[in-house]
C-alpha cells in the first residue's frame, strides 16, 4: 500500500524538523493571520468586547495587541484525546 503525504504530514515531517524552514514559513504565515486578524478585529469594532482565540499568542509575541487573556485549561488526558 502507497503512504499519501499530505501537506499538513509533509509540514509536519520536513518544515517542523527544520528551524530554518519553519522560520521561514512562519515569517509567510505570521503576518498574513495578523492581518486577517485585525481585519476582523476591526469589524467587530462596534461590539462590547471581543473573544478571540490565541493558539500561537506567545509566538505572536508583543503584536496581540490584548487587554486582557483569558486562559482555558483541560487535563491533559483531555487534551491528547481532543486531538487524536
């Protein structure tokens, strides 16, 4: 049986085990969801508050731009199971 590569695997095999490529793919993808980010951060500008979720918030670094974080946690029995 032939294995399939798909981008996410292949992104997973070659770029994470690569510093220099994941650097480089990061300094793609990075601005681009900043951007798409405050786009739709500035349409909700009529709301109370908005609720945004942060996955890379610490990679993002001081560009969050928050006034406050909300942190959610789950056991990690939990989380592996989310994410299988």
């Amino acid at each position: 049986m032939q294995k399939v590569c798909t981008t996410s695997s292949y992104v997973a095999s070659v770029v994470f085990k690569n510093e220099d490529l994941l650097k480089k793919l990061n300094a793609i993808i990075h601005p681009v969801v900043m951007q798409d980010t405050e786009r739709w951060v500035s349409e909700k500008s009529g709301s109370a508050y908005v609720i945004k979720e942060a996955a890379i918030m610490n990679k993002a670094g001081d560009r969050n731009n928050l006034d406050f974080v909300i942190v959610v946690e789950a056991p990690a029995k939990l989380r592996i199971k989310r994410i299988l």
